[in-house]
C-alpha cells in the first residue's frame, strides 16, 4: 500500500494513463479524486475502484477553466480533507504542422495541455506549502525530448511541459514539494485508436506507428501507471524535476 492514507487527484481520469492510474493508485490505498470532462467514462472508471474496494470521487471538469479547477479542489478537500498528489496528466494531440494547424487548435491545445497545469498548480502549490508538502506529476510527452513529424503543436506544448516541471520543481524543493513529468512514447490508449481511425487506412496508419518503435510495439497505459506510481510515491524521495521518459526505446 505505497500509497495509504494519501488523497490523489488526477486528470484526464476516464480512460487510457488516467483511468490506469486511478484504478492503480487506489489498490495502492489513495483515495482517488477522478477529474474528466467525459461524465460517463467518468463514472464508470469511479464504479470500478468502488467496487473494488477502492474510495473515489468523480469529478467533472473542463481543466482550462479556472472555475471548473477551482471546484475539482474544493471537492477533494471537503471529501477526503486534503490533497497530497496532483496528477495534471489531461491532454489532447493535434496533429498538423505550424503552416497547417489552425489557431483555434493552437490554442485549445495550448489551454488542455499546459494552461491547465498552471491553474491546478497554482491553486495546490499554497495548499501543499502549509499542510508541509506534496507531490506533483504532469503528463508531458517522448516527443517534447525527440520531435516528430507532423505534431508542432503538440510538441510545442508538451516540451512547455517539460520546462514548467522543472521551474517548479527548482521553486518548490525547499517547501517539500516535489514535481516531476512522464514522457510516454506511443501508448495504445482510447486516445490513439481515435487518432488512427481518422487516416485512410487505419491498419495501415497502426503498422506504421509501431515500426517506429524500436521495441515493436506500443506501451500500454498500465506501463505508465507503473512509472507514475513511483514518481509520486515515497520511493521516488530523491527525485525532483525529472523529465521520465517511458518510450520502448524511441528517444534512442
């Protein structure tokens, strides 16, 4: 029980990392705060940690809101009395390159993807600095370290990521608050089969996909659950600011 006695609250919770993440930090004895904008996948992630014994409140919330953010904590503090770990793992992938993506995808992509991070973080940092300490983990991406074609946008926000993980982590280290981001490679997740069904040919677009990895497959999401496990346990102490990267080999 790596994680007794802690509450969590995490992002993007109704499927793929998220879901993982909250089915597996509540068999390890956190009571889960799920934070979507997707009710029904939602509340089917939260039924399944209740009734596998596990304590959970679904929450449904747009992350780039302040309002919406503001009420996803208020929630969490008057359900279970605090917060100790904030997962910012929602996101969104555009693709398109600089000269083709619009701005109106610029911008929502920059809002889901780090925005929201700032207005989480901005209100749990001064709660974590009083209650003696924290821990937060954020989502970013294996393509903020190595680009790929045809995602500008996304690696613009994921590698912002990247730098805003490590200007907390440096802000927060003598308040107890450590702060550090995974960077998946390409996970099989909800998510990922959306995007492949959006090409000609799926299948095709699929076996293109993996015969970039080097290991010849994806990752899959409870994977990354695993390392986002320790990143926000007590076995990860001495790790502050750390860009995780969890990618079967593509940023070799």
């Amino acid at each position: 029980m790596k994680l007794e006695g802690k509450t969590a609250i995490i992002t993007g919770a109704a499927a793929g990392i998220g879901a993982a993440s909250a089915a597996l930090f509540a068999r390890e004895g956190a009571k889960i705060v799920a934070v979507d904008i997707d009710r029904e996948r939602l509340d089917q992630v939260s039924d399944q940690i209740q009734k596998a014994g596990g304590a959970c409140l679904a929450v449904t919330a747009d992350v780039s809101k302040r309002d919406h953010v503001q009420n996803a904590i208020r929630s969490a503090t008057e359900k279970f009395g605090r917060v100790d770990i904030l997962f910012n793992n929602a996101g969104i992938v555009p693709a398109g390159k600089v000269e083709t993506i619009s701005e109106e995808q610029w911008d929502r992509a920059m809002a889901i993807n780090v925005k929201s991070l700032y207005l989480f973080c901005h209100e749990v940092i001064p709660k974590f600095r009083a209650q003696g300490g924290g821990v937060i983990l954020n989502t970013a991406s294996a393509t903020a370290l190595r680009a790929v074609v045809d995602r500008a946008c996304y690696t613009a926000t994921k590698a912002a990521v990247v730098g805003l993980t490590k200007s907390m982590a440096l802000d927060c280290v003598r308040d107890n608050i450590r702060v550090n981001c995974l960077c998946p490679g390409t996970v099989d997740t909800p998510s990922l089969a959306q995007r492949l069904a959006a090409f000609p040919d799926p299948a095709e677009a699929r076996k293109n996909f993996i015969a970039r990895q080097p290991m010849g497959r994806f990752g899959t999401a409870e994977e990354i659950a695993q390392a986002a496990l320790y990143l926000v346990s007590p076995a990860s102490e001495f790790v502050t600011g750390v860009a995780f990267a969890i990618d079967g080999g593509l940023g070799i």
